[in-house]
C-alpha cells in the first residue's frame, strides 16, 4: 500500500515539475521496412522502392532510373513488370507549356510499401498516394492559386477518351497484352481534351496511338483535385469495376490504413525479438521483397492470359504470373510454402494452366504478364513443384510431373530460348552433357542465342539437378522406371567434372576439354559460352542435389573444405573494372565468392556437408554483415524480386533450403533471440537462440523439440506441425558439434 502511494505521489511530482513522460512508440512490422534499400545498385540493376500490397497486380514506384535521379518523369499508375516496364502515365501541372510527360524537380519524399508522397517543388504541387489491389488514389495539391490547374494522364502506346470528370483508355503492352485504366476525379473540370501540339482540343475526346494524351483542365484557384483509378488486362469497363469495388470514395488516409493493415497482417507471420535495429529493418525489408512477385492477375473471378491471348475464368482459383522461377524456386518458393502455403498452391496451378494455354504443355520457366519470356537456362518450375510435393502441398501432381517433364524433354535446352528440341538436346540425351565449341568453332545449332550462347556447364548441372527433381516426383507417382532413368540422368554433372582440377569443366562434342582454360575468366562475356552469368568457381559448387557426390569426386572432406575455403579467398585476378566488364553479375564478391547472383546462395551453406558446420556460421554472418545494409547500396546486386531477399530472411532466421525437392533445412546462425514463423496451417515454429550477438555467433549446443540436436539440419517434418529450435551461442566455435559423419544433411545418394 505504501509503494502505490508512493508511486502515486511521485507521478504527481512530476507532473507539477512539467516533466512529460516520453511515450514509447511500439513498432510494427512495416515499420522497419525500408524499400530505398537497395536503389543505387552496385553496378547493374537496382532495387526499386515499390508501392503496393503483398501479391498484387497493381504495383508503382517513382519514375525515375535509381535514387540519384534528379528528376520525376511524371507519376506512376501501374508496372507492368517486376522492373523497368510501367504503362500510362500522370502529370499534374500549373502553367502554359502542356507536355504528355512533366519532369518534375522533385523534394520531400516519404514512401512506405503502402503510401507515397512527394513535393514537386518548381511546380508547388504536393502528391499523396495509396494503392490497393487493382486500384489507388491520388490527392494532388496545387500552390499556384494564379495559374490554372492541369491533370494529364498519358498512354504511351495506345489509345485514350477523356470526359468531364474522367479518363480511360489502354496501353498495348506486347503481342496480345493490353493494360486498361479508368479514372475518376472528385470534381469536373472546366475544360476537358486531347493534347494537341501543346493545346487542348476540346472538339475531340479520344485518341489513338503513340503518347496519346487526355488533358483535365480546372477552375483557377483549385486547390486540390483527388483521383482515383482502376486498373485492369481485361477492358477498360473491368477497370472501373475494380476502381469502384475497392475504392468506393477519396479517403486517402483510410486507404494507406488498410494498406498498412494488410501489409503488417503478411510481414507478421515472422515475428523477431533481439537483434539490432538494423538487424529487423534488413530482415523485413528483405521479406517485403518476396511479396513483390508474383501477382494474382484474378479480376472478378476472370483473368486474362497472355499464355494464350484469352479471358478466362478462374474457377475461384486465383490466377498468379510474373515469377522469374530461376531466381525464386531456390528460396522464395520454399519461404512462401511455410508461411502461405494457399498462394504457392495456386502459383503452382497456375504454372499448369500455363503449360496448358501455350498448347504445348511445357511448364513455363519465366512467366510474366505479357507470357512466358523463357530467359536463363535450365526448367526450374521442376524444383518449385518437387519442392512443394515434398513439403506436403496438395495440387495436380500428375499433370505437373507431365508438364515438367515435357519442358525439359520436348523444348530445348538451350537458355533463352522456348523452341522445341534440337541438336544439343538429341547431344544431351545421348551423351549426358551439353557440348561447348572449341576456340573459333561456329555455332550450328540455330535454338542458341546469339548472346546467350550455349551456357553448358551451366545447362548441364542445371539440368541434372531438373532431372533429379523429376525423379523425386516420378517416385511419388509409382512411376518406377521413369525414377530410376532420372535419378541415372541426376549425375550427369559428372560428364563435365575435371578431377585433374576439382572443376566443372567445358568439353566439346568429340569428349575434349575446351584448353587453355581459366575458371575465373574463360567464356567471353558472363563466361556465357561456358557457364551463365558467374563463372567457373561458382558453378563448381551447383549440384545441390548431391553435395556427398560432390564430396567425394573432391577427394573426401578434408580438399572439399579446402575448395571451399579457397573459393572466399582467390583473388579477382584483374582490376575490378576489367573484371566486372566481363562479369557484371559477378559482384559482391568475397574472393571469387558472389553474394550477387541466386547461383551462390546456397554455397556458404555447404561446410555442413562436411563435418565443419562452425564455418558456416562464420560466412553466413560474415557475408549478412558485409553486403546486406539498410542503406541505399544495401543490396550486392540484382535483388530479383524476391529471390536474393528470401536468402536473407531464411538466413537471418538461422536456417535455409539448399536443396529445394528435400524437404529439408540447413542450420546457419541466427540474428535475433527468438524468431517466430507462423505457418500456413496456423502453427508456430520458433527458434531460440540464446546468448546470440555479435561476437556469439557459433553454436555451443541445440536441442529441437526438447530433444538433444546433434545435425547441421533439420527436416520439414521437425517443424510442419510447429517445434521449437534452442540454440546455444558462443564466441568461440564448438567444432565438434553437428561434425559427426551421420549428422551431414541429405543428398540423392545419402539420405
């Protein structure tokens, strides 16, 4: 009683003294996303800071090249693309010289993964923004009382009707692909047109063609016009639905609420304590990322297909496209099955609706919104299908397992290209390997691309590990002969391994290794004429499907470990400019180590493999540390998407997918405290790591589910129905734990 009194009193006292309490802001988890992180790139492609809701069809950033531009070429309505591909065009304005598109002087940014807003500072324009699915708002304030206002709304490549109080019309996008708007404003305006040699021509109220322009024009003294669209691949007519079915007023603010709630619903399913600040900021951003890709394109239970250039229902089952699968099936895929399994379900429906609709039943290796682009190499969608299968998703097995293997059967391996079967891969089936041209040979076979070449160390262990994951999947189905003749096909990477080097090494059709040679630089551009954006010191590392093979054609644990080491270590061997003219993906290097390109991700992971899991722990907090910063050079290189970030998040996390296809997980070392990941079936999984730091990186001891844990790894089964991981973290590393010979994680010829 006394101690209440004495509280009581206290607060009083410093209430009367004008002492004010600071309140604690207690952060959500959008908070600590940051989506500048990345957007000056390193050398190629930045990130770029996106506005939209997890998965959706209407996404926009600002419209500039990265960060240092100086100048906004208008307004976003919607990308089309991950990157680089936007239609339509906004372009608020106050003066006389009427342009399609305004570049804006531009100041006091604010964007968030849910609302933007920015200063146009020479014109006076303020500019607050909030999208949902299919539609958004704009609020523009014009400070120019003198001057008349303008609104201009441009197609760049398609037609535009404007009316008093709106404007549709549509942007051809490529073959049969169209994106069509509606938009309302709040108010009329006082005269409404088409741009016409700097004029507005009010007798007119459509056009067509190439920067077709509507033009707004209202009251002098307006100070404000609100407008909202609709976005839509179907008509200009489903673009107003969507508009009116999810943005029935001009309430910016509730809007970014909603948004926000959205946003904080989807990042929650991870939940973190401990850490740094930094640690979460990076960690959320990075999970902000894989929401990027793909999008559901469902539009009142219809959606367009550029697969086929038809509309389409969808059964209830929404559709999902634009998902670079070589990027993302090596840990975005894995990452969206443990905590959205619903969604991974009808991305992988959607690939066979795909195969379907092209009429070939080829799985699609690079769907977008426009079709299937087939870039890189290898039939990846395999692995996201396997891996699925493995994690216990429910789909049409059978029919996927047709689809995956007519693509890699029936379409030819050659990267970048979508067209049947050819020389190389009658060479492939008979041989076991994709042959590469000797010095000054031509190129015969008219499915390569002529700058992508043949890639064929890169083909060949891509598609080892493709036939793999077609084994796994055969055997699931009772399709006993066709496992085994894949499994045989799954150690085709051993046709191209050198043992005189420890390299996967190019040999030409007659069995010859292509000499002189030097792994770092041999292959031209991308070293594309042997492997496919890395180099050989990367890809001697890609059988992820059977690192105990790998190990032993090294020569035992003792030379794999020493190769591995040497990969963090080797010098670039050139100036950094000459090296990175030639291997532009190449960055973030580590030695010839490239935390920049999806190739590497798994290699840091591979000590555990070899009895010294301790080392793994020491890169993956070495190379967290080094290349992934909140800061606007914060990502290595191209981010993908979703395919580099969900590297971080597992990483961060304490554990990673190296072999999507085994339902299994690599234990590395984790950020913060206590991780929590909420399942897609409502369980937790949760992962302790108690004494974690900086210094106290390496693992002393572990117990899963109350168990003593010996393993580098856990399995999906460990932790599908919820678990908990313990781990004890220490300064100084325990190398005898997780080192035993039965403790490695599985691989094709030792599960």
């Amino acid at each position: 009683m006394k101690l209440i009194h004495c509280f009581v009193l206290a607060s009083l006292l410093s209430a009367c003294s004008g002492v004010q309490r600071q309140q604690v802001t207690v952060k959500e988890p959008v908070d600590y996303v940051n989506p500048y992180m990345g957007n000056i790139s390193h050398l190629l492609v930045p990130t770029f800071p996106t506005i939209h809701l997890p998965n959706s069809m209407l996404r926009v950033y600002p419209e500039r090249a990265d960060y240092t531009s100086d100048l906004l070429h208008g307004l976003p309505l919607i990308v089309t693309s991950h990157r680089g591909s936007s239609a339509f065009n906004l372009s608020p304005y106050q003066g006389d010289e009427l342009r399609p598109v305004i570049n804006y002087s531009y100041d006091r940014e604010k964007l968030k993964p849910y609302y933007y807003e920015v200063s146009l500072d020479d014109e006076q324009i303020s500019v607050k923004y909030a999208p949902s699915h299919q539609s958004a708002l704009y609020s523009i304030e014009y400070g120019q009382q003198d001057k008349p206002a303008y609104m201009m709304i441009n197609s760049r490549n398609g037609s535009i009707q404007v009316g008093e109080k709106s404007v549709s019309g549509y942007q051809q996008l490529d073959n049969n692909t169209r994106v069509y708007l509606y938009m309302e404003s709040d108010i009329a305006s006082q005269e409404a047109g088409i741009l016409v040699n700097g004029k507005i021509d009010v007798t007119g109220d459509a056009a067509e063609g190439r920067d077709v322009c509507a033009v707004l024009r209202f009251a002098d003294g307006t100070q404000k016009v609100n407008l909202r669209y609709g976005i839509s691949f179907i008509s200009g007519e489903q673009a107003r639905k969507n508009m009116q079915r999810e943005i029935p007023g001009y309430d910016l603010q509730a809007l970014a609420e909603q948004g926000r709630q959205v946003w904080n619903k989807a990042l929650g399913d991870i939940e973190v304590e401990g850490g740094s600040e930094t640690d979460k900021q990076v960690m959320y951003t990075s999970f902000y990322r894989v929401f990027e890709r793909p999008v559901c394109i469902s539009e009142d239970g219809l959606y367009f297909s550029a697969f086929d250039g038809k509309v389409h229902e969808d059964h209830g089952e929404p559709f999902y496209t634009d998902d670079w699968i070589w990027d993302t099936y090596r840990a975005a895929h894995p990452l969206r099955v443990l905590v959205d399994e619903e969604t991974e379900k009808g991305v992988i429906d959607s690939y066979l609706l795909m195969a379907e609709q092209m009429g070939n039943m080829w799985m699609p290796t690079f769907p977008e919104i426009t079709g299937d682009s087939r870039r890189m190499n290898s039939n990846h969608a395999v692995a996201t299908v396997a891996d699925a299968m493995a994690k216990g998703v429910k789909f049409d097995l059978a029919k996927a397992y047709e689809a995956c293997r007519k693509g890699i059967e029936e379409k030819t391996l050659a990267p970048w290209s979508g067209a049947p079967s050819g020389w190389i891969d009658d060479f492939y089936k008979k041989n076991g390997y994709i042959p590469a041209l000797q010095e000054g040979e031509k190129e015969t076979d008219p499915n390569v691309h002529p700058f992508e070449k043949r890639q064929p160390i890169a083909v060949t262990l891509g598609t080892s590990y493709d036939q793999w994951c077609l084994s796994r999947i055969a055997e699931a189905l009772g399709k006993k002969d066709e496992a085994d003749y894949y499994l045989q096909c799954a150690h085709n990477y051993r046709n191209v391994y050198n043992a005189e080097t420890g390299f996967f090494h190019p040999k030409d059709k007659n069995g010859k290794w292509i000499e002189p040679f030097d792994y770092r630089y041999s292959g031209g551009q991308g070293a594309r004429e042997y492997y496919g954006e890395n180099n050989g010191w990367i890809y001697r590392w890609d059988v992820p499907h059977n690192v105990a093979d790998l190990i032993s054609l090294m020569g035992g644990n003792e030379q794999f470990i020493a190769n591995l080491d040497q990969t963090f270590r080797e010098p670039l061997g050139k100036a950094k400019y000459v090296f990175y003219a030639q291997l532009p993906d190449h960055t973030g290097n580590v030695g010839q180590f490239s935390m920049a390109n999806e190739p590497s991700l798994h290699i840091p992971y591979l000590y555990n493999y070899a009895g010294q899991p301790w080392k793994t722990q020491k890169r993956i907090r070495q190379l967290l540390k080094t290349w992934f910063r909140n800061d606007l050079m914060g990502v290595p290189g191209d981010e993908d998407g979703g395919g580099m970030s969900a590297f971080v998040v597992f990483s961060s996390l304490g554990f990673y997918p190296v072999t999507p296809g085994f339902p299994a997980y690599n234990i590395g070392s984790p950020l913060f405290a206590k991780s929590k990941v909420h399942l897609s079936n409502g369980k937790v999984f949760e992962i302790e790591a108690q004494g974690v730091s900086e210094d106290n990186k390496y693992i002393q001891s572990a117990t899963l589910n109350g168990k003593e844990w010996n393993k580098p790894w856990f399995s999906h089964d460990d932790i599908k129905d919820g678990g908990k991981l313990v781990l004890v973290m220490g300064s100084i590393p325990n190398k005898a734990w997780g080192s035993s010979a039965d403790a490695v994680p599985p691989s094709a010829d030792k599960k």
